[in-house]
C-alpha cells in the first residue's frame, strides 16, 4: 500500500478542489441563464417544425442527432477542440487562424449570426466578470478578431481557464442539445418530460461524439447537414418567426 505523506495529501486535496471550481466555472459559462441569447435561437428548427420535418420527440431526437454527427455539433465540436488546444500549447498564430476559418464555416446568414452574436456576447461576459482572464496574452486573437465564432471562443477560453477539453466538449454539446430542445417545446406538442427524455436519449450519441471528435483530423473539418442549412434558409422568409434563427 502507498505511504500517505501530508504533501501528498495535501497536493491531492489541492487538484480536487481545483477540479471542482473548474467544474463550476464551466457550469456557469454555459448556463442558459449565461448572457450570450442561446434562447433565442433554434437553429432552423423553426421551420422544420412548419414544414413538419420535426413534430414530436421521436422526430426531434432524429432530427438533433443529424446535427450532432453531421452538422454544426461535428464542426462546432472540431473548432472548439483546436482552439482549446492551440492556448493549451500557447501557439497563439494557430489560434488565430481558427479564428478566421470558423468565421467562414456557416451555411446561411442566420446560422452564422446564430454563432457569431453568441460568441461576441461571451467574450464581452468574459471581460465583464473575468477581465483577468480576459486579458491573458494567448487570448490576444479574440480581442483583435472581427468575427468570434462561439465554439472556437468558448474552446479558447476554457483553456486560458484550465479547464480539461473533455469536460469542455460534454458541456457545450450538451448545452447545445439543450437549447434545441427548448425551442421545441415552444414550437412542438412536447411537455417537460417529453423534453427531458429527449435530451436523456441524447446522452449516447453525445459521448459517442466526443470521442469520434477528439480523435479526427482537424483536416477533415466540415459538415453535411444539407437539411438543416435549408430549413435556416427558408426561415429567413418564414412570415411568423419567434426565434433569430
């Protein structure tokens, strides 16, 4: 058996409680109460509910795995990762260049406000409740960019913060698949426990994702949700609308 020495101790108290305030952190960031207007977007949902691509649990939890696995949940998830990565390894120029390539990775007008405002807004709460942190020399592309993808700031932030990809990637898949299923339940004849066993139903194909994510190429970026861009389209001319996107 391992002789327990206080220092050892001590160091293992230390990085739980490092872990837990981490974990905390992160649950804050991507809380839908955090002020970037997650709510008010559906990300083409909207008009797959009136073309009735989607109308009930069974078809919103088909209809959300597709953008996990091929649309902005696989492209978002790359982005994220190789920012994260790009401020762990303090290579602030490859940081940079990801944020320009996520500034043109959007297939309609809407779905790239819908990442970009979300993106903008988290930087300014960063600097608001974090100026710190927001203030750290590796995230110095941020704040020079035109255009803040929100994957790619939320992957670069949580770096500069310490926090483990893996966590990273569980959370805000996990937050996206939330907000998608809140818009359903404003536009679909789904209840609250409807809404909570879809994102229960979620929860494999987000683990199976996270790994597939975090062991492909980052040059095979890209996405095939061909649907999804149309519905996003099409709701731009949709006569009555409750959400941006």
């Amino acid at each position: 058996m391992p002789r327990w020495r206080r220092g050892i101790i001590m160091d293992t108290i230390d990085r739980a409680a490092g872990s837990a305030e981490a974990a905390a952190r992160l649950l804050t960031w991507l809380s839908p109460s955090f002020p970037v207007g997650a709510f008010s977007y559906s990300h083409g949902l909207e008009y797959a509910a009136e073309a009735g691509l989607v109308g009930d649990r069974d078809t919103l939890v088909a209809w959300i795995e597709g953008i996990l696995c091929h649309g902005a949940g696989r492209v978002d998830g790359m982005l994220l990762l190789e920012a994260h990565r790009s401020v762990t390894r303090a290579d602030a120029e490859r940081l940079r260049d990801v944020v320009e390539l996520a500034a043109a990775l959007r297939g309609s007008a809407e779905l790239a406000l819908e990442s970009n405002a979300q993106g903008a807004a988290f930087w300014k709460a960063i600097g608001a409740g974090w100026p710190t942190l927001a203030q750290a020399a590796i995230l110095r592309p941020l704040a020079d960019a035109g255009v803040l993808s929100y994957p790619v700031t939320v992957g670069a932030v949580t770096a500069a913060s310490g926090i483990n990809e893996v966590a990273v990637l569980y959370a805000y898949l996990t937050a996206f698949c939330g907000i998608l299923v809140s818009s359903a339940q404003r536009l679909l004849p789904i209840g609250q426990s409807q809404s909570l066993a879809a994102i229960a139903s979620l929860e494999p194909t987000i683990a199976r994702q996270v790994a597939l994510l975090r062991a492909a190429p980052f040059e095979n970026l890209g996405s095939a949700a061909l649907m999804v861009d149309w519905c996003s389209m099409s709701h731009e001319t949709q006569e009555t609308r409750l959400f941006r996107s």
